[in-house]
C-alpha cells in the first residue's frame, strides 16, 4: 500500500490521532500532520500535539503560511513513499488537509509591508470605509466579510491589490487531482458526543497545565497567525471557570464547522467515530486495500461536473 495516501479527516475530538497510530501500529506508515495549530511549538497541550511530522515545527514568532506548509507537506509525503511507508494525512484544518493532497493554487505572496499598511488604513478610515474600498475593488469578497472583522477585510484588500480574491469566481480548493491515489476518511459522530469529549478534553488540558503554558507563550514574541490558536485568548484574560466554558462553547462551534466542510470532499468516506480506533483502521486498511472507493485521480473535478 506504499504506493498510495491515506488521508483522516474529522472535527476536534473525533479520536483522528488515535485512528491513525493504529493504522501504524498494524503497516510501515508515517503520520503526517495537517493541523494549523499543531505545527506550532510552545503550546502542545493547548493543541492537543501527539506524534507525527509537521507538528511543532514553528516557534510562536513565525507568521504561518499555506504555501509554507504545503511544500513540507508535499515532501514528507513523497520521502514516506520513497521509503516504502504509506503517509497517513491526519489533521482537522480542512485547508492544510487539501494543501497536503493536492497542488493547490495559492495566491501570489504579500508584497513586504503591504499587510501593515492595509491595517493601518482599516485603523485610520475605520471598518465600514474600509470594507466599501473592498467592495470597489473585490465584490465577491465584500459579501463573504463583515465589516467589523478586521483581519479578513485587510487580508481580503491584500488580496485584491495582488490580483487574487478572498472568494475567486471558480472553486479553486477542490479544483483539481490528488499528487497521488488518495483515500480520504471522514470522521462522523453526534453532536451531543462530541461536545461531550471536547468539554471532557477541555477540562483535562486545564489539569495538565495549560494556564501556565499559555502564560509562558505569551511572554514572548508570537505572530499574528499563532494569536488566532483556539482557546489562547480566553485562557489569558477571563477567570478559570469562564475560560472553560468559553473554550468548550469556541471549540464545540469549530467542529460543527469541521463536519460542515468535511461533508464538500469529493469522495470521502465517512466511517462512525463511536467504533474502537484499532476497529476503524482496520476498516480503512481493509478499503484501502481493495481499492474500493478510492477517489480517482480528478475526481473532484467530475464530481462538480455531474452536478452541474
């Protein structure tokens, strides 16, 4: 099977990890990570870090960037089939799943300086101005941005002045084939399970420490990519017990968004996460090597063409 991907995709607690070192444990694999938030170190509990490549490979100062990600991504999966293992993709951020499968087309980099000065003209003309000199330039993307969200409507200007959109006419993140033969798995479970195991992982990472943790990461430099961690804001500035809820209700909402953006793969198989982790990889394995379901190379593209 080292001719071939695995890919594991499911919302925050759904047990991904889990899955994947089982599937590990029983064939030569290596877990490769597609989690935005895992690839930085300084905060392993607050991610919920477990072993694999790409994870903790940035201090908190870098400023990420998907196209950073993808050509490690890209080879760590080509090095893993180089040497006879078989990649298993693992990770909850649907962009650095795709990132890690596929050529993705990216828009072109930021010249030096141009984000600071976009921020500094949001700051100055305030948010409604700055979102009709959005909705001048970039339309489409004016409609997908509130006004008062600053971030994206300065990195949605950004793009514009780049000759890219926040919200191109063609779906560009399915568009396209897998590098190579891809199985992708979704990771299903109820909702009610889910915000139990979030609220039960949530607890146990303020047990582990992640208060201390998080005031250490905070007393250096971080980027602005690194401040948007899940969870790294309610923990430095409300009380214990308001933390937890507010990180519990946060994450809760982030894996419902997870199964929405899980469910627009083209071709993945859903398996039911309520099943022992060693009973699901057997389940992949058994697909995978059968072949059965396996997205063909294109497939999204024939996907949207049929519905059409």
């Amino acid at each position: 099977m080292a001719d071939r991907v695995i890919a594991i995709f499911g919302p925050t607690a759904s047990g991904k990890s889990a899955v994947a070192e089982e599937i590990a444990r029983r064939i030569p694999a290596e877990l490769v990570s597609a989690d935005s938030m895992q690839a930085y170190r300084g905060l392993p509990i607050l991610t919920n870090q477990s072993p694999a490549r790409l994870v903790g490979i940035w201090g908190l100062e870098h400023e990420a960037s998907v196209g950073e990600y993808q050509e490690l991504a890209h080879a760590a999966i080509d090095e893993s089939l180089a040497a006879g293992r078989t990649p298993v993709v693992v990770g909850g951020t649907g962009l650095y799943l795709r990132a890690a499968l596929a050529e993705l087309e990216l828009p072109p980099a930021p010249e030096p300086g141009m984000r600071e000065r976009l921020e500094r003209l949001y700051d100055r003309v305030g948010g409604e101005r700055a979102h009709e000199l959005l909705a001048e330039r970039d339309p489409g993307a004016a409609a997908a941005v509130h006004a008062n969200d600053r971030r994206r409507v300065v990195r949605a200007l950004e793009l514009a002045e780049a000759g890219a959109s926040l919200r191109p006419s063609e779906d560009r993140l399915w568009a396209g084939e897998t590098r190579h033969p891809t199985l992708i798995v979704g990771l299903e479970l109820p909702r009610e399970e889910l915000r139990r195991r979030i609220a039960k992982r949530t607890h146990e990472m303020f047990e582990r420490g992640v208060e201390e943790e998080v005031r250490v990461a905070l007393a250096g430099p971080i980027s602005p990519t690194a401040r948007h961690v899940h969870g790294l804001s309610e923990i430095a500035e409300l009380p214990r017990e308001k933390a937890l809820e507010a990180l519990i209700a946060r994450t809760s909402r982030y894996a419902i968004y997870q199964l929405r953006w899980m469910r627009r793969i083209p071709g993945v198989v859903s398996l039911d996460a309520l099943r022992p982790p060693g009973e699901l990889a057997d389940a992949i394995l058994e697909m995978a090597r059968s072949r059965e379901r396996l997205p063909a190379r294109g497939a999204g593209r024939a996907r949207r063409s049929a519905d059409a």
